[in-house]
C-alpha cells in the first residue's frame, strides 16, 4: 500500500495504490465530499467484471451511485459520448457538488474527466483507474479530452481529480498485451527521470508480467510518483511537463499514419525506439544503452520494428503533430538513460534513419 501526494497548487490530491482498494472505495469518496450522490462512468467492458463491487461499496458508504456506461474503445472518445453523459445526468438532476468516479481505462478517464470539467461549469473527479496505462500515466496530471476528426486529443481542458484510487488486483483481468502497454510509459518514465528506477525494471519485467502483485503495486506507486513530479513542476504543459513525451512524436505519427488502428502503449514502445535511437546518433545516449532500452521494449512484449507507413507519410504526420511549435521539428531526446532533453535543431536525415530502425 502507497500513497502519492500531488501537489499542484490550488488543487492538491492523494493517489492510493492499494490492493483490494476497490472494495473501500466508498469510503475514500465520502471522505472528498459532504454529497449525498455520485455519478459512475464507465464502460462496456469494465461495468461487468467491476461496476457491481464499486457500487456497493458507495452504497455502504452512503452514498447513492448514478451509472453511465459507455461503448469501449478509442473510437468512443468523442463528443458524442460526453453529450450523452450530460443528458444522463442532468436528468437524474446531479448538482455541483456531485462526484463523477471514472472507472476504466485511458479513454474512461479521459470523456468522464471532460464531462467533469464542462458539466454545469465543473463538478469533482474522482479516477479510478483499471488498465495499467490509466493508472501510471492517464488518470494522474488532469488532463481531459476528446477526439476530433481532425486529430486525437484537439478538444479538451485540465481539470484535476479530487483522488485517484488504484486497485493493482483490477489487472488481472487485463488482456496481456493491454499490460505490455501500459509498460510502454513505465519504461518511458524511468527513461527520462530514473536511472536507477530503470535498473529496477530491467530487474523486474518478467515479475511484471506474471502479474505479481507486490511488485505491480511498487511500480505504479513509484510511476505515479515520476508523473506527479514532472506535472507539479509544469501543471498546464508550458515546459518540462513536455518531457512525458518521449517518444510520443514518433508515436502519434504512427498512429495517426495507421488510423489509431494501433494500440498507443505499443506506438510508444516504437516510438521510444526511434528516439533513443535519435539520440544515440546525434552523441547523447551510447550504444549499449540504446541496446538495453530496445531488449527492455522486447522483455515487455511490445514491438520494436515493423512499422509499414512510408517514411514520407510519418514524416508528414509528425508535421501535423499539434505539439510542433513553429514549424521546427522538435523531439524530446535522452541524455543517457534518466535524463531528458528538448532539441529542435535535429537534420532531418537522422530523422529518416530514426524512421528506418523501426521498419
Ligand atoms: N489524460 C492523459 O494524460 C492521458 C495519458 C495517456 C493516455 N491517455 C489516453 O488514454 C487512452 C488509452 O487508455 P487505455 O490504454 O487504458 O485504453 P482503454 O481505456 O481503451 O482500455 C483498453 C481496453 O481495456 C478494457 N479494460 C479496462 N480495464 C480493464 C480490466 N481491468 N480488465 C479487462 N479489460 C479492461 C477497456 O474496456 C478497453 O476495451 C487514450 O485515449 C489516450 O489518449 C490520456
Ligand atoms: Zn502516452
């Protein structure tokens, strides 16, 4: 069991990471809020295996829970949902003070955070995230959003969770290559802030993967801890919080290129390939650490080769990345394993050699 705490000013929170924590969840939100209601989104997936516990556990805590579920999938990250949300819980009458508990993955935690943050002006959230990417990376730094049919992510807003609770045990139900994702940003945390941390996982990767429980819940408290450090220190991304995406130019260029017909864990694994590899070229990482980085990516089962997009095509969609500023390229890099730094003077054939190590 593990507490992190989160302190962006004004709007401080706790992240538990507690096995079992699902049952007592009630608790920790009646704790937040003097409501006597609490709105759950979640979705078609999740609601089987883990709405019933946690609706229980509301209403021994006193506190009536109101549900939404919502189809899976990416393809569900959109407006769309949000509205039907709202039209679900306006009519059940919800006020400001009631709590929306996001429980599920990324993209549950991403519409419900958005409906929070917009319904009737804002109302509080709780995450309760239930894949290993949601609870490292997504459910952490308040960010909300949806999809548009120009890009991912164009619409959104910060809004900050009142907790985050987090229930290793809820991993056991995820499909394996689901983990291997959320390994992706585990790998890229300890990559740009942990060199030590990274040692670690080289350690612990197959425990990981077996799904062993006390290592699990040490890995995401700890991943939880590198996220909320690097969002303390830039809350609304105007600087170092741009460090979490390593990798993540070359990631959405490929997903982007293969119509998100690609898991994001796994264009970051690729996406952390061609970066460290970047760096490698351009001085700053050597190569025996590159090759530890790429053999980690295996260990975690994600892929690191066999992208089929031209090169031209990844080049292009890496222009209509809306995190490029000004035109220039610009990549977060390794200096060694640990550290990262930003760079935008980067010639554009180490890019396409970049690009070829992960063909
Ligand atoms: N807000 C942020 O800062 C941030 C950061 C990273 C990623 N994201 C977003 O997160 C999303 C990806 O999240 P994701 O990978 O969790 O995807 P996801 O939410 O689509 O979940 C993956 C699948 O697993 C299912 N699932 C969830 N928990 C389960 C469990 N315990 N057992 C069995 N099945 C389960 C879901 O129903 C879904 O089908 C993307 O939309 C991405 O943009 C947001
Ligand atoms: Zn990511």
């Amino acid at each position: 069991m593990a507490n992190v705490s989160v302190n962006i000013s004004g709007a401080p929170y706790e992240v538990h990471v507690e096995r079992g924590l699902l049952d007592r969840a009630g608790e920790r939100v009646r704790a937040l809020t003097a409501a006597s209601r609490v709105a759950v989104v979640t979705d078609i997936r999740v609601a089987p295996l883990y709405l019933e516990p946690l609706r229980r556990s509301l209403s021994a805590a006193g506190l009536e829970p109101v549900d939404v579920t919502i189809t899976a999938g990416e393809a569900h990250k959109t407006l769309a949902t949000v509205e039907m949300i709202y039209d679900r819980l306006l009519d059940a009458r919800i006020d400001r003070a009631t709590p929306i508990v996001a429980l599920g993955g990324g993209v549950v935690g991403d519409v419900a955070g958005f409906a929070a943050a917009t319904i009737l002006r804002g109302v509080p959230l709780v995450q309760v995230p239930t894949t290993l990417l949601a609870m490292v990376d997504a459910s952490v730094g308040g960010k909300t959003g949806v999809n548009h049919l120009r890009g991912k992510n164009l619409i959104g807003a910060f809004h900050q969770p009142h907790a985050v609770l987090i229930d290793p045990n809820v991993l056991a139900s995820l499909p394996a290559w689901q983990l291997s994702n959320g390994l992706a940003e585990c790998i890229k945390h300890e990559l740009i802030r942990d060199a030590d941390g990274f040692a670690r996982l080289e350690q612990g990767i197959e425990r990981a993967l077996s799904l062993d429980m006390n290592y699990l819940e040490e890995l995401i408290a700890h991943n939880v801890a590198i996220k909320a450090s690097v969002v303390e220190a830039d809350p609304l991304e105007r600087g170092e919080r741009a460090h979490l995406n390593f990798g993540h130019t070359f990631a959405h260029a490929i997903e982007s290129s293969m119509n998100y017909d690609i898991a994001h864990g796994r264009a970051v694994g690729l996406g952390i390939v061609a970066a460290s590899y970047l760096s490698m070229r351009l001085g700053s990482v050597q190569q025996s650490e590159f090759e530890r980085i790429r053999s980690l990516l295996a260990r975690a089962r994600l892929h690191t080769g066999g992208v089929q997009t031209p090169t031209e095509g990844l080049i292009n969609a890496m222009r209509r990345d809306k995190k490029i500023q000004s035109g220039q390229l610009r990549f977060v890099l390794l200096d060694g394993i640990g550290r990262a730094v930003v760079r935008d003077d980067v010639p554009q054939d180490l890019v396409r050699e970049a690009l070829a190590m992960i063909r």
